[in-house]
C-alpha cells in the first residue's frame, strides 16, 4: 500500500496539476518525464487502477479529508520574545502562557519554524519548549501532522482532577502549617484582585490567570519540591480545560468563594480543616466540569414552525 496519508500532499508533490512541483527543482525532458509518468502509474498499487502517488495525495474527497485528517487552525500571531534568563526558559513560558490563556487554542499546530518566526528566536528553543509541553502534557505529537496544542479529554480531565483533588489538599495542609503573616496577606490580596477582575467584568484569560496565581501560591507555601513538581503539570493541564468551564458567569464567582473558603481556614491554623476546603473546590470544579461537558454534548431541540 502506498504510505501516503489521503489529504496530505509530500513533501515534494504539488497540485498544481502540470507546473512545476518545486521551484528548486530544474525541469525534466520531455521524454523521461513521459517515461517516469508511465512507471509511475505502472507501480501506483493504492486507489483507482493507474493513479500516481501524486493524485492520490492531490484528488481527495472532502468528506474523507474531514474525518481521517481534521484540518489544523493557524498558529496565531505572537509577539517577539523580550526580558532576560535563558533563551529555552523564556520560549517556554511563552508559549505555555499562550496555551493556557487560549491564545493558542486546542488542535492548533505547533510548527517550529513558524513559531521561530513569530518569537524571533532560532529553531532549536523552539524544538526543545515544544518537546516540554508534550512532556507537560499541554501538547501532543500528531501521526502525519507534527506537534499540535492538546485537545481536551474530558474523561482524562475526569480522571487528572481526582488525583488534583487529592494533591491541592495535602498542598493546603502543608501551606497551613507553614503559613506566616505574610503568606497570609498575599493570598488574601490575590483574592481582593480577583474579586476585581469579577467587577470589572474581566475577560476568562484574566481571571484564570488569577485562578492559577492562587493556587500556585498554595503549592509554594507547602514548601515542599517534590509536591510542586507533581502538581504543577496537573494543575497546568487542569486550567487548560477552564476556557470551556469558565463560560458562563456563574463558574468564575463560585471558584472566587471557594479560594475565600481555603483561606479562612488557612487563617484558621487548622491544617485538617485546610485541607477539607481545598479538596472540596477541586471536587466541585469536576462536578461543574461534567455538567458544563454534558450541557455542550446534550442535542439542540428544534422549535416547532408556526
């Protein structure tokens, strides 16, 4: 069989049916392009009796296009990379901020020299933030595509929020007994911040980034590394899934009193107590995950004509 995948033309092949397939290339003669045509369709085993490689890459019919091969949205415009630390950190916190604040939204390719372009950097830190986003679990290498931003999973969010639930509650506890005047007071601003962002009718990408500055606040406070570097990827992947949880009103005003909640019992000095708070918001942003996903897939009803 050929190994060609259908909808996707070689590297090489062209469809503009008679012109030349690449301008570094230099043109055949006559005679041998005739006579490579004919052993080509000779060898052609995939598809129609007689057809090339070539058409078969090039003819497709759109239906199937659309199922075997979904078509990748462009990679947005991003701006130059600025600021200073090593030149792979910074790539990486780039894109993965983009990611996460839907910037670049789920299935959209993630082509290294595209990116290179847009960022001003070379290929290799591109290469190598990418390689980590796939490690993070924010990005996935596609068969026949490249890397691409992760499509969300619902029955692997199902799953990666009950182990977060357990985790963001040991973190809670531990930030309780570590917890000073100060830690305090910084918890307590992010949520005066968020409570802005609320009334000020922010945007989703604003406040799930206040959303995430809490929690990984907690995490530090726990102050231990190895529960950081358990969570953070979780929790990453968790806030991915947020843009489509976060689209009503409601979702954003809930997960602000559940942060208060964790906090007055932080304040409290009851590591128990912490702890029980923290998993109980983990446990309720799953439950409002399922019925944001059951909402979303339940069939649109048709009003009757009148």
């Amino acid at each position: 069989m050929s190994g060609l995948v259908p909808g996707l033309v070689p590297q090489g092949f062209s469809c503009s049916h008679g012109r030349k397939p690449l301008a570094a290339q230099s043109e055949p003669s006559r005679s041998h392009a005739v006579k490579s045509g004919r052993s080509a369709r000779r060898a052609a085993p995939t598809g129609r009796p007689g057809r090339t490689d070539r058409e078969i890459a090039c003819n497709i019919e759109p239906s199937r296009l659309s199922s075997e091969v979904p078509a990748m949205p462009p990679a947005p415009r991003l701006a130059p990379l600025t600021g200073e630390g090593l030149l792979a950190d910074r790539t990486y916190a780039a894109l993965k901020k983009a990611i996460l604040d839907n910037t670049l939204p789920p299935g959209t390719s993630l082509s290294v020299p595209e990116l290179a372009r847009q960022l001003d950097v070379s290929r290799s830190p591109v290469r190598e933030a990418v390689q980590r986003l796939i490690h993070d679990g924010l990005a996935t290498h596609a068969p026949h595509r490249g890397a691409e931003v992760s499509r969300v999973d619902i029955d692997d969010l199902r799953q990666l929020y009950v182990v977060r639930e357990q985790l963001e509650g040991l973190a809670a506890r531990l930030a309780t007994e570590h917890l000073d005047g100060d830690g305090l007071a910084q918890l307590r601003g992010i949520l005066a911040e968020h409570e802005a962002a609320l009334a000020a009718d922010a945007d989703n990408a604003a406040q799930i980034e206040l959303d995430m500055r809490f929690h990984r606040a907690v995490r530090e406070f726990a102050g231990n590394p190895h529960l950081l570097a358990a969570l953070e990827p979780i929790a990453g992947r968790s806030h991915f899934a947020l843009h489509s949880l976060w689209r009503g009103a409601e979702a954003p005003r809930l997960a602000l009193d559940e942060h208060r909640a964790v906090v007055d019992a932080m304040a409290s000095g009851d590591p128990e107590m912490a702890e029980a708070a923290a998993r109980r918001h983990i446990s309720r942003l799953r439950v409002r995950l399922g019925q944001a996903t059951a909402r979303e897939a339940a069939p649109r009803r048709l009003r009757p004509s009148s």
